[in-house]
C-alpha cells in the first residue's frame, strides 16, 4: 500500500507564484526518486477553528496563507530510502525559500483508505 508525507506550510501571500516554482521545480526530482505524485494546494477556504486550525497550526501571520501539500509514495521503504537522496540532490538547493520553514510541518502517514486507482 502506498505512503504519504504530508505538509502544511505558512507562505506569504506574495510568494505564491514563487512557491509554486519552487514545487514546480522540485516535483520532478521527488518522482525521479521514486514519488508517485505530488499535490501542493493552495488555501482557500480556511475557517477560524474555536480550538485549532491550519492557519493556527502553522502560527500563519496576517498577509500568509496555508499550503497544504503531499507525496505518494509506493511504500515508506521507498520513501524511506529516497528521503536522504533528495535532501542532498544539488538540484534542490535553494538560497531563499519563499517561506518559514521553521513553521512547515510535516510527517509520513499510513494510508488507511484509498478510494483513487490501485497503484
């Protein structure tokens, strides 16, 4: 069965496009190394929670949106293993990145249901 990583990412409002470069960018080394597809979605319809929220998960400033995004992978053993290969590709080397990494937060999941294709 497949494996996620998932993200949820503060991004400034105009670093959208900037952003999207940058996925852009990186979506095909992450499939060069074994990723399935990748999803990057950009906040729409993001409602205040009374306890938490993606906005709130994130500590999202005025003027930021919320980004969430994922990778199928084929199974976390691939994951696993291409995880430090793309950390360390060169290709991916970015001096500024249009967002707060220090507030992106992330993990790999089990898939538990999957109503899309068999893979």
């Amino acid at each position: 069965m497949s494996y996620i990583d998932g993200f949820v990412i503060p991004v400034p409002d105009g670093n959208r496009e900037a952003y999207r470069a940058v996925a852009a960018k990186a979506a095909p080394i992450f499939k060069e190394y074994g990723a399935l597809r990748i999803v990057e979605c950009w906040g729409d319809d993001l409602p205040d929670g009374k306890v938490t929220d993606f906005k709130g998960a994130v500590k999202a400033e005025a003027g930021e949106n919320v980004v969430f995004s994922w990778i199928v992978w084929p199974s976390k053993e691939v994951r696993d293993e291409a995880t430090p290969k793309v950390m360390n590709d060169p290709r991916l080397a970015e001096p500024d990145m249009p967002f707060d990494s220090k507030r992106l937060i992330y993990g790999g999941f089990e898939v538990l249901l999957d109503t899309g294709e068999d893979r």
